[in-house]
C-alpha cells in the first residue's frame, strides 16, 4: 500500500534507492548520491506505478513512497496560531 502525499507538500528521504530516476519527459538513472538521506523536497506531481515527483537541492527526482515520509511541521502552524494573536 502507498501513501499519499498533497502536491505541494514537504517530504524527507527516508531510505535511498539503489538509483533515482529523474523527473525529465525522458527520465534518466542516476546514482544514488545526488539525494541525501534525510534531505526534504516538495512534491511535484504524482506519477504512475505509485511514484512521486519531488524537487530536491540539484534536480527533481521520481522516488516510491516507501523511500519517502512526510515533514510534520506543526510547529509552523502553531507559530501561525501565535502571529495572529498576536496581530490581535
């Protein structure tokens, strides 16, 4: 089963594939080391056969589910929360 992921969304490398395909109208193999584990991209689009097109520091990549995890960041939000109290 694969998760799902809003567009637009960050996500962090949780595992590295043994090659990274990229996320060109004519894709290509790449090694493993233009991503880092641990490295957060935004998720572009969702692609075919459960991928997702992410764009990283140096390119965007097509990575499985299974190598990616979504940023909670609910300290953003809370921050959010704050700013508008204090705007009040």
């Amino acid at each position: 089963m694969s998760k799902e992921f809003a567009i637009g969304s960050k996500v962090r490398v949780v595992a590295l594939p043994p090659y990274v395909k990229t996320a060109d109208p004519m894709p290509m193999l790449r090694p493993p080391d233009v991503i880092n584990l641990g490295e957060e991209g935004i998720v572009l689009d969702r692609r075919p056969g459960g991928y997702w097109g992410i764009r990283f520091t140096r390119g965007a990549f097509l990575l499985d589910s299974q190598y990616i995890e979504s940023t909670d960041t609910p300290s953003e939000s809370d921050q959010g929360d704050n700013n508008s109290n204090q705007e009040l």
